[in-house]
C-alpha cells in the first residue's frame, strides 16, 4: 500500500525485508502435507492439516520456530485454552483442518499505527481499516475533558492538542492522512498547537506526534483498539447539532432518541446564551428524538413533521439519506395502513401510509441493510404483495424483506443445471427461501448487504444444502454439516 513513502513505512519495509520476507522464501521448504505459515491483515495465520502426520508437524514447527505452540495437543484433545492463554485466536476448526491467527506485531516499541500495517496481497487499504461510516454505527458523539469539542467550520476541523508549548514540533496523523508522520504539521499557539483538516461527517481515529513520540489525546475520553495493537483517540465529525432555546433555569438537559434505545442519562447538552444544544454524528436513517428536562420529557413545539410517540404525544424526526418509498397497490377501500418493521422496532402506532390514486405510500429514509417489514391494513398484517423477498420470523410467518444497498455478492459456480439455487445465512435468519439466486451464465449470483465482521452462509442447491465449493473457509455447526465463512472488511 502506497502511503505517501512516510518515514514510517521505509521503517516497517525495511522490516519486512529483514524478517518477513525470508520467513516466507522457507514456505516451499516446509513440510508440504503440515499445514501453512502467512501473514495477513496484520495477522500471523496458522494453517495445520489433521492428517498430517507427528513428524511432519514438528518439521513444520521447527521450521518456523513454532515450537512452544501445542498444536499436537489441539488436534489430539480439541482444547483450546493453551492456545488462547499464548494470545492464539481459533479461526476454523473442522475435521480437515484447523487455522489460529494472532497479531504479527508482539513488541511495544512500535507506537506508529502505521507500522502495524503489514503488507500482503490482499491487505485492507486504510479506508477499509479506518472507513468514516461504519456499518452499524447509528451515532457518535465527542467526550472531551479540560478543553471543548474541536472547532468545526463546516468541512473544516481545527484539531487543537492543549499545552506542550516547549515542543519544537507537533504532527498530526490519523486514519484521514494515512497515519503519515510528515504530512499535517500542527501550528504553536499559546496554548497548544492546532491543525485544520477537511473531513467529511463520521468516525475517525488519530494520534499527535510530539518531537517524534506518538501519543494519544490526553483531553480526549474517547479511545479504541484498531485490532493491530494500537491505541487511538477518536474523534466524531458531527453532522448534526440539536438545539433546545430557552429553558435557561434548567440544571440539567438530555437528548434521547430511537438512535440511542432513548437512554435519557448518556446525551448531556451544553448550556449556552440562548438554551442548549449538543453536537452529534448520526447514520443515514429516520431517528426520532425528545428532549428530557430535569427528568421531565419534552417534545419541540412546531417541529415539522413529528411522529407519534405511542402515548398521545409525538416525538420529533431527524432524517438523514435518501428516501425509499413504500407502496402498497390497492385496499382503496381501507380505512388505515401502517408500515412496519424492523427499521422501527415493529411499532404498530408511528408510520402511517397516506392514500393515493392507486393505493398507499409513505417515504421513510433508511441507511444501507437489510430490513423486515410488513403492512398493516385495517389491523390485518399482510407482506408486500410487490415484493418477492420474505423471510421467516420468530412465529413461522413470514415478512417481507428489504436490501438498501447491497455491497457483497454471493457466486456459486459449477450448478449450471440446478433449477433453482438460494443463499441462506446469519443476515436472513436461515431463511432457506428468502434469496433466490439469479443465473448468471453458468453461475448463480445474488447481491446483498453485510455488516462489517464475520458471517456464515450456504446454498440451496434443489432444496440440498451443501456448503460454498469456491469457498476454502468454513466451520462446523451442530449438524456435523458445516457452514461457510465470509469476512466483511467494510
């Protein structure tokens, strides 16, 4: 990965040349019926064959100085807990084989994130390790101590590191430049040093240079392990401000809302002059909100477009994305339609459908999924008669089923002939009918969106289960039958 030719990657290069690269000139020396040795995502894996025989195993071990693992132990007994007290992570463990992973990097002199990358052919680029949206993050919110909030001035965040005025020089890195050492340099005030950086709203992580030592944001209370080792500070670029005027006598003023499971103790506003207000970064999606008033809930008087809130009230709407509209053909005699789902914990009391010349509709912003649903016409609930796509729910019924911007394609190759092909796994509940394949050729293809993280699946081959055969990675189930794996990286 091209980093800018930073200091820090001629560092880690020269490393690699040192130590990694002749480790990997031995594989072809190794004990071909063993098992494997690789690195990558800056990871060590671990690749043992069960058949293998004990010698071959520990020519394997010697050979890449393994010796302290007990891998003979793992296969005979199929107890992890040495493995796991040696920081060994087991990936897959089936009757063929088993592989372990653990970080590359085992020495706390390297503090750079950026010398933690290690290179392979298929490693992630920075956007894919640091992406600004993460799947499953509905909102983040900034905690600083001894300083405010850094200054945002529309795309511009002026990153502010208080004190070291006798330092002669301050860098800025993070996931935003790459975690270069020499590509923002921060400006000395009085009182610190500062750095202005375009960003765009989302997540991001950092670090301040001090004289050449990496550091964290002591002001900042927000900090996370990126998996590698690393330590960083991170910092929120918000896309929303809610704003409360009045209400100056208060002590105390919350926001809470469907984005944070409405905890009216976590989202603290600020007073100011005119009443108080909070910056926050929320996902595309419709999030409904109150404002909680010295433990008293309060809705904005006037807030277009308020949702009802279940108890004669209504709860303000903050929609953020692009709509999809919702159609329902027919039922003109109906009385009253309710859309449904999982998008808005299955309430039955909040999104009305509005009648149209041929049926019914609503808008509702959503962000990238995968979403149940149903309609609810005169207290009847039906699925989209428009939609082909269910799945089946916890009682044996089934719901419709919604795909907002798919990012992964399955492909399963070599069933040319089958009649049919679906794609069932952990993100459709095991639906074995839901996601019908299409052709593609001689493949089969069906589009659909993954969170970021591990998930399993299988085919449907004419109504026979059987596991990916283009996909090497797989692990046992309660079945004996196996699942296979897939890995999101963003």
């Amino acid at each position: 990965m091209e980093t800018g030719g930073s200091y820090a990657i001629k560092k880690w290069l020269r490393f690699c040349l040192c130590i990694i690269i002749p480790i990997m000139l031995q594989v072809n020396l190794a004990a071909q019926s063993a098992g494997s040795y690789s690195i990558k995502n800056g990871k060590m894996f671990i690749t043992i064959k069960k058949q293998s025989t004990a010698g071959d195993i520990d020519n394997f071990m010697a050979q890449y100085n393994l010796t302290d693992l007990p891998l003979k132990q793992f296969i005979k007994t199929n107890v992890d807990d040495s493995l796991k007290k040696l920081g060994w992570t087991i990936n897959i463990n089936n009757k063929e084989q088993f592989i372990i992973s653990k970080p590359v990097m085992a020495f706390n002199e390297i503090n750079n994130p950026a010398d933690k990358i290690v290179f392979s052919e298929k490693h992630p680029t920075y956007a894919e390790m640091f992406p600004s949206v993460n799947n499953g993050l509905a909102y983040g919110v900034n905690r600083f101590r001894n300083k405010p909030s850094f200054t945002v001035n529309n795309s511009s965040v002026t990153f502010f590191l208080r004190g070291y005025t006798n330092a002669r020089q301050v860098m800025l890195a993070g996931s935003f430049n790459d975690w270069s050492v020499d590509k923002q340099p921060m400006a000395k005030t009085e009182n610190g040093w500062i750095a202005n950086v375009q960003l765009n709203a989302g997540k991001y992580w950092y670090k301040f240079i001090v004289d050449g030592n990496w550091m964290n944001d002591d002001d900042n209370l927000l900090r996370e392990n990126d998996g590698l080792g690393n330590i960083n500070s991170v910092y929120f670029k918000p896309n929303v401000v809610f704003k409360l005027g009045g209400f100056t006598d208060a002590k105390k003023v919350i926001v809470a809302g469907s984005f944070n499971s409405w905890n009216k103790k976590e989202l603290a506003m600020m007073k100011t002059e005119t009443g108080w207000e909070l910056p926050l970064y929320l996902a595309d999606g419709t999030h409904t909100y109150k404002f909680v008033i010295d433990g008293k809930w309060y809705t904005e008087e006037n807030k277009n477009a308020p949702l009802p809130d279940g108890a004669g009230g209504y709860n303000s709407v903050i929609e953020i994305g692009k709509p999809h509209i919702f159609k329902l053909p027919g039922y003109k005699n109906a009385k009253q339609v309710v859309l449904s789902g999982s998008f808005n914990g299955w309430r039955t009391d909040e999104l009305f459908m509005k009648k149209t010349n041929d049926g019914w509709q609503l808008p509702y912003v959503m962000g990238a999924g995968n979403y149940e649903y149903k309609f609810i016409v005169d207290g009847n609930w039906i699925t989209d008669p428009e939609n082909p796509l269910t799945v089946s729910n916890e009682n044996g019924n089934q719901n419709s089923y919604l795909i907002i911007d798919p990012n992964y394609t399955f492909r399963l190759k070599g069933y040319g002939n089958a009649k049919s092909v679906f794609v069932a796994g952990d993100f459709n509940s095991w639906s074995p009918q839901t996601l019908r394949m299409i052709k593609d050729g001689d493949d089969w293809i069906f589009s659909v969106h993954l969170f970021t993280g591990k998930h399993l699946y299988k085919f449907i081959v004419d109504d026979k289960w059987i596991v990916d055969p283009g996909n090497k990675f797989w692990e046992q189930n309660e079945q004996n039958t196996g699942n296979s794996i897939v890995w999101i990286d963003k």
